[in-house]
C-alpha cells in the first residue's frame, strides 16, 4: 500500500464546547477536570440526561448567507469569531497565499441543520407545509455546513462534509490531509460541527446508551453517554519551512469493523486496525507516543471494546484518558474538538485526565488517568474516534514536523 | 485529475426508469442481501449496496478488497422523514433500528459488514456538488492511500415535506476507480473557472451527471465534455480514449 510521506502543519484551531467560546475556556476545565454537563435548556425533552450545551449566546448570520441559518451554521461561526478570530485571520492571510480556489473546506458532522428541521417538522404538522424559511439543501443537506463556511470566508475550493457518525470529523481532517498532501489544495479548513437535537436525544435513549447523570468514561460505574455539540475548525496548509514551528498532523488511520450497526468488535478489531495504519503513516512506534486522548464514550461495550484495542497496540502502557465527561459527546464534532484538545496538550504540555473518574474498570487490566498532569515532553498524541456502523478513525499529532 | 474506471454498476428503483436510461437489468436486489436484511435495509442503501456489488462485479475486484466512498447529497432521507413525524407528533420511544439506520454512512456501515470489508469507508455530502466532490476523495485516495477505490454516488426520492426538485433520484451509480493507466478506460476532470456565478436556483443532481459519466465510459466514442457540477462551480469530465 502507497503511504502519505507528508505531515502537514496546522497553523490555527480553535473550538467551542460547552466549556465556552474558545480554546481557553476548554484547557481550563481539561486542565482542572471540571465537568460542563447539565441538564438541558435548549429545548424541552421527556428523558433525564445532562448535555453539553453551548450556552452563550451565538452570532448571527449575515443577511446574504441567511438561507443558510441553522445552530449548527451558528456554531460554526462562533468557532470562527472565538479566540479573537484567529482561524478566520489564518484564512484570510492563507487566501493572500493561495488564492481562494487553492483553500479547501471539509467539515464532519452527524446532525447538520436537524434541530431546524425538526422545527420545520412542528410546523409542518400544523399547517400542512413546510415554513418559508426553511432551505432544505443549505439547511438540512449534509454539506450545509461546509458550504456556509465557504461562502462565509469567500473561498471557492473544495468543499464537502463527511458524515460517518462519531468519527466524522476526524475523518474530515484525514480527508483534508489527504487534499493537500494530494495538491488539489494548499490549504484546508477542516473540523467539526454538530448542535444538540431531538433526533440524537431520543434516538440515543432508545438505545438506552444514555446516562441520566454526568457521564463517567471508562468508570467501573459507568452508566453511558451525555451528548453535546460545539464546533471545531482546524487550518491545515501545505508543508512549508516558516510552518516548521507549529504543530503537525503525522498520521491518520481509517478502517471498517464489519461487525454491527451500533456494537463495536468486541475485542476493537477495528480500533486496533485503525491505531495500526495511523502509526505506520506517521512512521512512529508504538513507545514514541507520549498521550492517547481515547473515544471513551462512557457506554459499557464501547470503552471496554476501545481498552482491548489499546491494550493489544500499546502493551507496554500509555498515558490515555477520555474527555467526553468534560465536553459530553459531541458526536459528528468530536474527532475535531478532540484533535484540538490533542494539540493543546502537545503545546501546552498538559495531558487531561478522564472527568467524573471515581475507579478505572478493573476488567481493562491497564491504566487510565484520572487527573490532569502536565509535563514538558508531550511531543506526539493520539486521537482516537469510532462510529456507528463500525467506522473507525485514529489521527495521531506531533509537535513539529518529520515524526517529531 | 485523471483516474481509469474499472467497472460500472448501476440500480434504479423502477425497471422503466433504468430502461430509459439504457440500464436494463439493474434492479436493486443487491446477491448480497438476504430477503431479511432486504426488508430492513431502505432503498438508499439497497440502491447503494446493488451498485457497489455490480461495479466490483463489471472490475472483477473483490467486494471486500477495496475502501469506498459513498456519496450522496440527502442519504437516508425517508428515515429521517420517519423519525421526524415521530418527534412532531411526540411519537415515543423512537424506534432504536431506524435511529441507526439514519447515520449518512448507513449504507457505509452495511457494505463493510455484508461484504466483510474493514477498508475505510467515507460517506460523504456535498450539496449539488456531491458527484464532483465524491471524484475528488476518490482521485486524492487513489494518490496517496491506495489503487482502488469504489465511488458510490445514490440518491432515493425524499418525501414530501423534504422533496428537493424535480431532480433525477431512486437511482445509484457506482463506479469501480484505479489510478490512471493508457490500457484502461479513464477519465480525466477539471475545473474551468466561473466568473462571477451566482448561487444557481435549479437544483443540480449529482446522481443524474454520474449516470451521464457512466454511460460516456460505456460508450467513448458518443462521448463529449460532460458536466459535473452546477454550472456555476464549473467542474466537467471528458472520457480519456484508451487502447
């Protein structure tokens, strides 16, 4: 099989969460552990769960991109204003670089616009038709997102959303990787965005994989998820000497359970693949790496699945927590807000530990962290995200170019 | 970007409309699918499946040998109808099968497991551009990941409240894809620039200009520049003459 020899710098990120707007907010509760999970506001719902809902109040879209207005269009704008608009910045000098039409957007997402279509929904049983103002293809369509970034920026690259469940947006950056390491694009915003919906919340309670408290991740306890949303955008540009500085991305590896729709293999046969292929990519053994930031999704076959898999690829132990009990489970962002918790680690030097862990299963047989610990040599990280239909996606980090 | 098509499948919900585009025979009664897993599945991804199986089957690749791209603009859209009415009418508990079997990467999740394939699988969305989006994953796979890669561009009809257009669904295109090679029959895409396009109104269908390239690649000699995206976005394919 032909391998990427590209790493490929990423030169600004940035993320909201239900931490606040921003990648401060989110190293500060990662940092202290603190859990953002409440009960939701949003909307009213029939299930006792806590989320992680975004609860500032959100920008609104400009008037010539209104057909585009969903919260998940918000969120990403949000993402795109946080931290004093340092990606939208990154952008806007990437398009004096590049050119507009060299600057790709991919986006990972599991909802898209569905919180308005389910309004749109509401108002379709009473009346009979759907509202005036909703827009089925800028709105609902999987590639809503995308193109409203696009739009938004004025570029007029590439642009597609990956949708593949919980690992979209970490399959987004390995498409983005794949773009620029591929020449169709000198740079691509990547990331994630997905907002809190009825769908999800349901859908999830129906299969009782929902914890009515706040989730604990990889707890003997462990009760199963809290959802959240957020968004997540990355800049990837072309390898380039006054890049060598920044963080790169090393290696992404993709595989296919083949098993089942919603159960992980039992002994994360697909995981392992995964982890497998992203550490061949980034030419790194399985010692060279310093933090594994994993899936943990807190349901009770999904971490035990993903504890197999990093038991049978790292045997001889590795720093590894989960970070869904501070954020919630993000779904279609996921793979992005936690390949932006995997940089802050590597540039921060800081290795989060896994929120709400009272005591580690004893059936993984293997160490997690439970507090945060900072340490000078964090220099490579893995992010690992998995999905519904058994779509697998590891991405792995490094603090500079050519294998750290 | 150039690529050679190794093989073709299609499948159409209606047998008149596969004949109307000269397709006969392309139901899509998928050999991989038990009758059971037939009547789970919805016609996105028995479509999807059915075209997939036929386009390995015209390359004389294994079905689980190779990673796949599905690509649609909508995907399991009468589910997500389902479960909308569901909530609407506060229809609960949601039904646990139809809540997974709405994911965009449904069809994905189903291809890896009856074809025991554990490649990666994308599944992709990309409005009107969904065809010329999926070519490029395809195109930027086959330059760095791998050889082959199966493109899988379906699309069903949406009901009502969601209906899109008067553009061509019920219907998938599957195209078996390898690098570029003078022995086989390829083809070539690009972009010419637009100036100044707005937004278009018409919704173009990504599933409509990926039966016209599949029926270019069966036929090279009728064949011209095709279109590939609205023309706004300026994308089209030519199908590159092989020995």
């Amino acid at each position: 099989m032909k391998q990427l020899s590209q790493s490929i710098p990423i030169t600004a990120y940035s993320a909201v969460t239900a931490c606040g707007l921003g990648n401060t907010p989110l190293y500060m509760a990662l940092e202290s552990g603190k859990n953002c999970l409440q009960p939701l506001e949003l909307f009213h719902i029939d299930i006792p769960t806590c989320v992680g809902e975004v609860r500032e109040v959100l920008p609104e879209i400009s008037e010539s991109l209104r057909r585009f207005d969903t919260r998940n269009a918000r969120l990403a704008l949000a993402t795109l204003n946080c931290e004093k608009g340092s990606v939208r910045h990154a952008v806007m000098h990437a398009i004096e670089q590049y050119g507009a039409d060299r600057i790709g957007v991919v986006i990972g997402t599991s909802t898209s616009g569905m919180y308005e279509t389910e309004l749109a929904y509401e108002y379709f049983r009473d009346k009979q038709h759907m509202p005036e103002s909703f827009d089925f293809l800028n709105q609902h369509a999987w590639g809503a997102t995308a193109d409203y970034l696009k739009y938004e920026l004025g570029l007029s690259g590439p642009a597609y959303a990956i949708s593949t469940a919980c690992s979209s947006s970490s399959k987004a950056i390995a498409s983005a990787q794949r773009l620029i390491a591929s020449g169709v694009c000198d740079a691509v915003l990547a990331g994630g965005v997905d907002s809190l919906c009825r769908l999800t919340l349901y859908g999830f309670s129906s299969l009782e994989l929902l914890s009515e408290k706040p989730c604990t991740p990889l707890d003997k306890n462990r009760q199963g998820i809290n959802l959240g949303e957020g968004g997540a955008l990355l800049l990837l540009e072309k390898p380039d000497s006054q890049h060598a500085d920044r963080p790169h991305l090393l290696g992404c590896g993709e595989s296919s359970d083949a098993y089942h729709m919603t159960a992980p293999h039992p002994d994360g046969l697909g995981a392992q693949q995964a982890m497998h292929i992203a550490l061949t990519q980034a030419g790194l053994s399985t010692k060279e790496i310093d933090y594994v930031n994993l899936h943990a999704t807190g349901t009770v076959m999904n971490d035990a699945s993903e504890m197999k898999a990093i038991k049978a690829i790292f045997q001889s132990g590795v720093k590894c927590s989960g970070t869904k009990g501070i954020t919630g489970h993000t779904l279609g962002a996921a793979g992005a807000i936690e390949s932006i918790i995997s940089l802050l680690a590597l540039e921060c030097g800081m290795m989060p530990g896994t929120a709400g862990l009272t005591e580690a299963d004893t059936a993984f047989q293997y160490d997690v962290m439970g507090a945060s610990e900072t340490t000078a040599s964090v220099r490579t990280v893995m992010s690992n995200n998995f999905g519904f239909g058994g779509n697998n996606a590891s991405l792995i980090f490094g603090q500079y170019a050519d294998n750290g | 970007m150039r690529f050679s098509v190794l093989g073709v499948g299609t499948s159409f919900v209606e047998s008149a409309m596969a004949e109307t585009h000269g397709f006969a025979d392309c139901d899509m009664n998928s050999q991989l699918l038990s009758p059971r897993l037939r009547r789970r599945m919805s016609s996105a991804t028995r479509l999807a499946l059915t075209a997939g199986e036929r386009a390995c089957a015209d390359a004389n690749v294994d079905v689980s040998s190779v990673p796949s791209v599905f690509a649609s603009i909508a995907g399991e859209i009468k589910v997500t109808d389902t479960l909308c009415r569901n909530i609407a009418g506060r229809d609960f508990p949601l039904s646990p099968t139809q809540f997974h079997n709405s994911v965009h990467n449904t069809a994905a999740g189903y291809w890896s497991m009856v074809t025991k394939n554990k490649h990666a699988a994308q599944a992709l969305g990309a409005g009107e551009n969904t065809w010329v989006m999926g070519l490029l994953e395809s195109c930027c796979q086959l330059r760095s990941l791998t050889d082959k890669v199966l493109l899988i561009c379906y699309e069903e009809a949406a009901p009502e409240p969601l209906v899109m257009g008067e553009q061509i669904s019920d219907c998938a295109v599957a195209m078996l894809l390898g690098i570029p090679s003078d022995k086989k029959r390829s083809v070539c895409i690009y972009q010419q620039r637009v100036e100044h396009a707005g937004a278009s109104t018409e919704l173009w269908s990504p599933v409509s200009a990926a039966l016209a390239l599949a029926k270019a690649v069966r036929h090279p000699q009728n064949s011209s520049k095709l279109p590939i995206s609205s023309t706004a976005h300026g994308w089209y394919a030519e199908v590159v003459h092989g020995e």
